[in-house]
C-alpha cells in the first residue's frame, strides 16, 4: 500500500490528503493537539512528539511542512538519519522566501537564496539540511497560500479589512488545492533534486485583492492606509520587507500541471461559490 508520512500536518498536507486517500492510499499525519481533528479527515494521526519508527518504516512517501526555527527543520534535528526510512518520494514545503527582496522583479528556480528575513533564513537552512540527506527530496517553494478557511471575505464583510499601500509592492499567490495537484504530480512524476516554485500565473499588488473581493461581495472597497502608518504583526510585515514576481515553468513544463487557480480573480470567485 502506498503509505504518505507528513510531517507536521497542516492545512497544505490535508489537501493532498484529501486527493490521495479516496485513491486507497494511507495516510499517516504528525500533530501536537489535533488528533481527532485528523482522524475524522481520514488521516492516522500520530502525535508529536513521539515514536515515528513504525510509521517511518511504513511510509513509501514522506511529505515535510513543519516550519523551522534557528536550528533548521524540526524533524531531521529529532530523527537523524530517519531512522532507516526508504521512501520512494520526499517533499519538503519550503517557501518563494528564500529568494529575498527583488525590487517587483522576476525570480526562478535558478535565482540565487538571499533571503532578507528570519524566516526565509531559517527555511534556506532547512532546504540544506533536507538536501543532506540522500533521500529522494523534491523541493516546493510556495508563494503566499489562501484557500477555504484562509482567504479575504470574512475581513471584508466585518469591516477590519486595509488596504496597505506601499508603492511597487507585489506577492505571488497560490491556492492550497493547486499545491494538492502540484504536490501530486510530482508523486505521480518524481524527478529526485527537483525545486519548484507553487505560484499562480498573476502576481499583483495586495490591496488590489481586497478591492477585488469587496466588488464580488457587492460592499464598499476598504479604506486605504499607508504602509509606514499601517498597525501590523511581525509576521505580516516580513511580508511586505520583500517584492517580487515568481515564475511557474517548471510545474507547468515538467509536471505538466494546469493550474485551476491561475489568478486570485478565479480562485476568490471559487471560495465566494463555496463559501
């Protein structure tokens, strides 16, 4: 049986999950608190910390999203060596991060890492580690995820929505469910060392979302406010520390993936549909 490790199952894993398990695979996930949470998705949910071996020993493929910290990716500093797994497939979930700041300009696969924050510090350091490893590793760079559950109408429609402008900033983005199919065509397709960037094919400026989500809703567009004036966590302003444009080729050319969500104007009018 075709046996999918994931280590730290979140919220880009269950949708893979939800694309392999109806297709007979098992599918077994790591997680600190939500243990019922997964099992009611299907997924054998083993908690964190804990004993992988009877999973890593199972496992045929192993998908990692934990997020890193100033050692690197979590996992590998608490199994070395994991412990004597033979997957025939690995993905790491890394992120467009690691390239840093390129002023609105284009980036690639082949773009040199510089990464101007913390965070994309950290996965540059857990990308390496990965690599270090000898296994089958498929890197996936992903561009700024929305999808059900994460995307801008609940702002919207409760008035907490800005629309933060600073001059020439622009993001990529993808939809979790096109990470699904990206995740599995590269199963279906495994080319060992391969880096591929997840993004849509319209990389835009953010406010331009939120004014296009408030025309679907039918309410006013939100208030604008100045970047330097704007009240923002850490988080969301490492964010708007680095602009840039992300390519997608390599998913398309060598997966042969077609996109459902080529630009947020489609997928905000799926998530409006589903909502």
């Amino acid at each position: 049986m075709k046996t999918l490790l994931s280590l730290g199952h979140g919220y880009s894993a269950a949708a893979l999950a939800r694309r392999l398990i109806p297709q007979g695979w098992r599918v077994i996930g790591t997680t600190r608190s939500r243990a019922n949470e997964l099992a009611a998705q299907g997924v054998e949910p083993i908690l964190w910390p804990g004993d992988l071996g009877p999973a890593l020993a199972d496992a045929t493929h192993i998908l990692a999203a934990a997020a890193p910290d100033a050692a690197g990716d979590p996992f590998l500093a608490a199994l070395p060596g994991l412990c004597g797994a033979r997957p025939v497939w690995v993905g790491y979930l890394s992120t467009t991060g690691v390239y840093g700041d390129h002023d609105g300009g284009w980036v690639d696969e082949a773009t040199a890492l510089t990464p101007g924050t913390e965070r994309g510090r950290q996965r540059v350091l857990a990308e390496a580690q990965w690599q270090k490893t000898g296994l089958p590793l498929h890197i996936f760079r992903l561009a700024g995820i929305y999808g059900p559950g994460r995307g801008p109408f609940e702002k919207v429609r409760d008035g907490t929505a800005r629309r933060v402008l600073k001059p020439g900033q622009v993001f990529s983005r993808i939809h979790v469910d096109d990470i699904a199919q990206v995740l599995e065509a590269s199963i279906r397709h495994p080319n060992p060392g391969a880096v591929y960037n997840v993004c849509d094919d319209d990389p835009a400026p953010p406010e331009d979302v939120l004014s296009h989500a408030a025309a679907l809703l039918g309410l006013p567009e939100p208030p604008a406010i100045a970047y330097d004036e704007a009240e923002m966590t850490p988080m969301a302003r490492s964010f708007y520390a680095e602009s840039k444009r992300v390519r997608n080729d390599r998913i398309k050319k060598e997966l042969g993936v077609n996109l459902r969500y080529p630009d947020y104007r489609a997928g905000l009018a799926a998530l409006l549909a589903g909502d």
